[in-house]
DNA sequence: GGATGTCATTTGTATAGACTTTAACCTTGA
DNA sequence: TCAAGGTTAAAGTCTATACAAATGACATCC
C-alpha cells in the first residue's frame, strides 16, 4: 500500500469524505485558515487529499451545512467570519423525554371539555365565530412527581374524531401524532408566572416563574392543535453545539 | 431558452436530486406512503425516476436529515412513525436580534469588575482555585428599551487579553467572537424571578417571570466564559419546523 | 466614465460503475 | 429448539467524467 495518511485512512490510505471534513475543520478550528480566509479550491484539496472532487465537495457540503464555511461560484470557498451559531434540537415525546432521564413516566387527565372557542383563541389560531373545539387540561408525572403541566386545545372541525376520543389513558400528544403525523409547527419558548391553579397542579407557588413552550401545529392550512407545555420549576431545556 | 423547469425536470427530462426529494415528500404527506410503511429501494427509484441511484441517495440523504424517513442497510427505507421533531435555529448576536425587529440598537456596559473565581462559579465552570475573572454586567436596549441584561463571567486565564480591554462600548460577545470564533457551548433556556436589581435594570417588578438563556463556551477544553442573558418580560423565542 | 459583453474560474449537480459495510434472513448442525 | 455461520440485499461511499450555472475579472464600445 502506497500512501500512508495518519489520522484517517483505510487499508489503501484513501480517505474518506469524514476525513476530510474532519481534517479541514481541524485547520479551521487550530487558526491555520482564520476566520475570513479563502479555503483552497476543490480541485486542488481533492490533488492534496488524493480524492476525487466529488468527495472534497461533500466534505464542503457538510462545513456549509455546519455554519462553518461559505460558499460562491467563482469566488471559491472562505472560513465564516463569525460561525453561524444555529441550535439544533429535537422534541421528543414527553414520554421518551421523563424516561430518557431516568424516571417512570405517569399521566392523568385532569379536564376534558367540548365547547365553542373562546375569543382568545379564534383571534390567535384563525378560527371562523363558533368553531367547536376541545379543552384538556393533563399532567404529566416524572417519578410520580409534577414534571409537565398540558394545557390544549384541538379544533374539532379539523379532527373531529377527538370529539369523542377518550383522553384518559393516551396523552392527546400520542393521538394527534397518530392523526396528523406530518404538519407544519410553530413553537416558542418563553417564561410565565404560575397562576394558582397551575401552582396547584404543579405543586409550586403561584406566581413561580416556569418556563413554557408553546406549540402551533397546521395541516393543509388549518390549525389543528394548540398547545402549552408548562414545566415544574427549574426546568432547563440544554442543548451542546 | 431551452429549459422549463416547472414542476421538476429540464429540457432533457432529467429530474434533479431535488426533485425527486419533493416528490417523495410529496407521497409521505399525501399518505401514499403512510407512517411505518417501506419507500422502495434506491435502485428501483433511479429506475422509476430516470436517474442515477446516487442522485436518489441525495434526495433521500436529505429526508433522513430532515426527520422523515429511517434508513438501515439491507432494511431498506421507512417512513418514520413518528416524524422526528426537530427545531433549528439561529443564534444571532444581539445587535442583528433587534436590528431584525426594526429596532435601534443601543449597548450600555452597567458594571465591570475582576475578580476571583467566586465558589459557585467555580464549581460550574471547573475553575481552578484562584482562578481571576472578570464580571460584567450590560444592558442591550431596543428602541431605547431594556431589551436584554447580560450577565457575563470570562475566564481570564483562558483570555488575559481581556484584562485590559475597555467594554465601555464594544459588547462582551462581539469582541469574544473576535479572540475565539470556534467552540464548543452549552446552551441552556429556563425561566426565572427577577430579583430587585434585574426588575429596575429591565424596568419591571421584582417577581416578574423572565426568559433566560445560559451560554457556557469551551474552547479546547478550557471554559472561555459563562454568560446568563435575561430577557425583558413577555420576550418569546419563536420558530418553524 | 459607464454600460455592456465575453471569458474563465469555481462550485453545483448528474452519471455509471465499482467496491464496502451492515444486518436480515436462511441454512446447518448440535 | 436454538445457536452459529454463511448468503445476499440494501444502503454507504468513492471515482472519473461531464456539463450547468454563477459570477468575478477584464475587455470593449459608446
């Protein structure tokens, strides 16, 4: 065998596109291409790396991707001046969530209720005057103890099959996936006070502040679910990146 | 001009690898291919595209990224049961934040102070003892309002650069940006009570319910600096997916 | 000077073919 | 019945080549 690439290579010596990537974010991160500068052109990296075009331009793809590098036609390939610092996080079910911790996860249903939709919401999920949607109010237990505070509404002219769905052993979270599993979302975090009731149910005091997360789920144009998840207090939702 | 490219081929017929990813989004949210159920085989999808199977392996490289769709070696491809939720989004700097809401951007440096690592810091940044930093507080206004406090500790033994540096009128993170572009962080969103100060800083009440974000960077193994950013009250952080 | 056009460079994408890696499934044998 | 091992289908990757598209640089023309 020919070639002998420390740090990266198979038996042949060739390397692959993750070497590649690796050993250009290597240069990048140890200051040998500061922020700014211009990255070598494909050609060349693939004549340096003994690999074909394609495979250099994959490992690009993946820098681009990462908010490491940009790109132009013509003008060749330079180090972000500042990394595009993007989260990227997924949302799991709260199940897999209280489980992923380490705790057994419980949930009850505390209130289930059929009614015409409130002003509040028309305004904010666009709904025509006398649209019937449900209200449920459930927790959601971590070892038995108050974790998450569920508080949705579904529009029943969306699905109305929730109308008459029992809610008190499924989490409308696991019914609705069931019923409408590709929608586009809105979601916001933000923080709010604990009223008493909410203290209550959380076994906190009122006026606490919890962080909450708010959820705005729409399929083929119509609002399908409203919903906000209010924690226990403390809760930090953590991410690396 | 040869080419019509409406609705996803050229001149010559030939689909794209995007495309072809549209169109099997396509028959995922229509249900042709209902949650759990196999999408055919790369080899076959070229065959029934036209196209290269490595042009399919990109169009369906993309839907794994996406969360549509799991991929295993001789399993072949499912669509996923349930879609995996992921949320990205971008970290701007702060300026960039409110300039986007059409705000006026105004920095104010409230307090500056070197110090000894205090315990509680030390504890979380695994500080040796005796460590120095450096305390700032600032406030970042929209509007001439108080749009976010900035609590930021920077580990001098990791930047003694910053020492000497005036803070008065370039923010903690822009020149951190400059001294070390890439690192790792931690980030962290909770919510919390303001004290007496942060309420007369954000010019609200003692108690309020505040958004806060936490930011720990390391940089070769070495915590750069820790910073808690509070939000004025009401703040959201909203995003799609 | 300024608008316009051409050229060359660089990334973007597609292709056919080959080889590698994983793991589902089947066969065999205890 | 069950475990070990072989077979093979599918995704994963690489290569060499080709052409497309964008655009920076430069030349040309008015």
């Amino acid at each position: 065998m020919p070639s002998n690439r420390a740090g990266g290579s198979d038996s042949v010596g060739r390397m692959t596109y993750r070497d590649i990537k690796a050993d250009i974010l290597e240069r990048i991160l140890n200051g040998t291409w500061p922020p700014g500068s211009a990255v070598p052109n494909e050609q060349d990296l693939a004549l340096e790396y003994g690999a074909a075009r394609a495979t250099v331009n994959r490992a690009m793809r993946e820098l681009v991707d990462e908010g490491y590098v940009e790109r132009k036609r013509k003008a060749g390939t330079r180090v972000r001046m500042a990394p595009v610092r993007q989260v990227r996080f997924e949302i799991p079910l709260i199940r897999k969530e209280i489980e992923e911790r380490g705790a057994s996860y419980r949930y009850a249903l505390i209130r289930s209720e059929a009614m015409s939709a409130p002003d509040w919401l028309r305004a904010r999920l666009n709904l025509k005057p006398g649209t019937e949607v449900l209200h449920l109010v459930c927790m959601h237990f971590g070892d038995g103890r108050p974790y998450q505070l569920e508080d949705r509404w579904i529009n029943l002219a969306a699905t109305p099959q929730g109308r008459d769905f029992d809610f008190s052993t499924v989490g409308p979270n696991d019914w609705l996936v069931q019923q409408v599993p590709y929608s586009d979302v809105e979601i916001s975090f933000s923080a709010t006070s604990a009223d008493p009731e909410q203290a209550m149910l959380l076994n906190c005091h009122a006026g606490d502040a919890l962080f909450r997360v708010e959820r705005q789920t729409t399929w083929q144009g119509q609002v399908v679910t409203y919903v906000s998840l209010i924690y226990r207090p403390d809760h930090r939702m953590t991410t690396r990146y």
